[in-house]
C-alpha cells in the first residue's frame, strides 16, 4: 500500500469539543503505524456546526484532483480506535480491489445503498471511487450558498449522507465494487468504533469517547504539537488571521509572538469569543493611550 491516511473534520465552535477528544486515539494510531492523519477545523461550506459534515466532500475532492490514489479512511469526530494495535493495512490490502467499503446502516429494510457514512474507507486508486467523489460533489453543487446558509436544522437543505445513497444508487455497476461490511467500521466493529447522536447529550459522548479511549491506554490531553501530525486546522489559521487584523486596525501594531499564541488557543477552546476579543482591546490601556493615533489614521477632517 503507498499510502494510507485518516481523515477527521469539525466546525470551530461545537464538534470541535469532540474531536479534540477523539483525535488522541487517531493521532496515537497513526504516529505509531506511519500513517497519514489530516485534521481541518472549520467550514468549506455553510455557515452552522452541522454544515462541518460537508467538509469531508471537498477535501475528497481536493485529494482526487490532486492526484491522490490510496486509500483513505475518513471517520466522524464521535469515533474511536478500540483496538492500538489493529493492522488496518492487512485489512485494506486484502480488500484492494474494492471501491468502497462502508457498514450497512442497520435500518430495514436493508438496502444495498442505505449504509452508515459516519466511518468508511475508499480506495482512491479505483475508478468507480472516482465516479463516486466527482458525482458527489457535483450533487453538492447544485445547493446554493443562500440555501444551505439559511437552514434552520441538519437536513432541512442538504444532508451529505442522503447525497452519498443517491451517488451510490445513480453510478452504473458501482454495487459489485462495494464491500459492506462491519468488521472493521461500526458501533461495534474491531477497529473504530462510533457513539451516535441518539446515544445522549454532546457532553455526555465527549465523556463517554474520553472514557473509551483511556481504556485502550491512549492519553487525552488537552491539546497536541501540531507538527506530530499532517494537521489543517483551519480553526488555527482563522483566528490567527482575525487576532492579527485585530491589532493592527485597532492598536496599529503586529501582536507579540506569546500574545498572539494566547489569544489563539483561547479562541480554540471556546474560552473568548471574537467579540469578547474586540471588547478587550478597545477597553485597553493601550488603546486608551493610543487613542489620538488611531483617530489620526481613521478620521479626515
């Protein structure tokens, strides 16, 4: 196998608390097995938490026309690795010449499309994986900005899982080439294993997650060095972006380096927000003092 990579993904503000939980047991997995990891925090479109489910269609797409052809594996924020020392390269390699391979959805009756999206593997080097994620993207297309940013709950729009059933059931010949089974992906498989939305409150699945992992002898921390890993957090960069335009339109001046990283992983927790962050500069000693340049640079008389 050239290559193999894990994909996970969640908006800036909720799921985010999930995933800083469950990418302990990814990140540990990987580090271990040479195994590409990719994070993204942040929206590729829509504007709620729940759009962050989307994310996954686009990165798919950009690894497809970027030439990528191994296998990845993308899996919800509200999984984990039951098992460390799991050999998913066996699993693959012994399953090479399949698309897809996915767990049914356990809803009847069963139907060959109806399958859990929340954990799959594709085989990026196979043709009818390529059909798939251009197809599905261009499903995805065909929803304005203005519609998907207007929705008032999950699904009310778009729902990304119902687009894959369709992907799956408009793609000629598509079905030979699917493996569907739980062995390795499900609620209850020998690999990862996924806490679904019914099963109670956010808080209560971060708690549950945080739990499951320790007891596989993975430690969950607070945060990670993003150099570990192949890591895009577009939460990181986002808030970078803001906090600097914040200093240098208000205070006139670039943030110092610990400032800057403080103000970061306060807006990465969920501690500030970015209007608490605008409040406390114009509230500031500096901006008190500075006040006559920053009316200066602002305002013509």
């Amino acid at each position: 196998m050239k290559k193999l990579t894990i994909l996970q993904t969640a908006d800036t503000q909720l799921y985010s608390k999930m995933l800083d939980v469950s990418m302990h047991s990814f990140k540990t997995y990987c580090l271990k097995n040479n195994i590409s990891y990719d994070v993204f925090f942040g929206l590729k479109k829509g504007n709620k938490p729940w759009h962050a489910s989307l994310n996954r269609i686009f990165i798919l797409k950009s690894y497809l026309d970027s030439g990528y052809d191994s296998w990845v594996i993308y899996t919800d924020a509200d999984t984990y690795i039951v098992d460390q020392e799991y050999d998913i390269r066996k699993y693959l390699n012994e399953r090479e010449k399949h698309s897809i391979i996915v767990a049914p959805s356990g809803k009847l009756p069963p139907r060959w499309w109806d399958v859990n999206i929340g954990v799959f593997a594709i085989n990026m080097s196979n043709d009818f994986s390529k059909n798939f994620i251009n197809e599905w993207h261009r499903k995805m297309m065909e929803f304005s900005d203005d519609d998907i940013n207007n929705e008032k709950k999950w699904g009310d729009v778009v729902d990304d899982q119902d687009l894959f059933h369709k992907t799956l059931q408009d793609i000629c010949g598509i079905q030979s080439s699917i493996l569907i089974e739980e062995s390795a992906f499900n609620w209850n498989s020998l690999f990862i294993r996924q806490r679904l939305r019914d099963k109670g409150s956010l808080n209560e699945r971060i708690d549950w997650l945080k739990a499951e992992i320790q007891k596989t002898g993975v430690v969950v921390g607070k945060g990670f060095d993003s150099d570990d890993i192949n890591y895009s957090d577009g939460r990181y960069y986002s808030n970078k972006e803001f906090i600097e335009a914040l200093y240098r339109s208000i205070l006139l001046r670039d943030p110092d380096k610990n400032g800057l990283l403080g103000k970061i992983n306060s807006l990465n927790s969920g501690n500030s927000s970015y209007i608490e962050e605008i409040y406390e500069v114009l509230n500031s000693k500096e901006f008190s003092i500075g006040y006559s340049k920053f009316t200066k640079k602002y305002i013509k008389i």
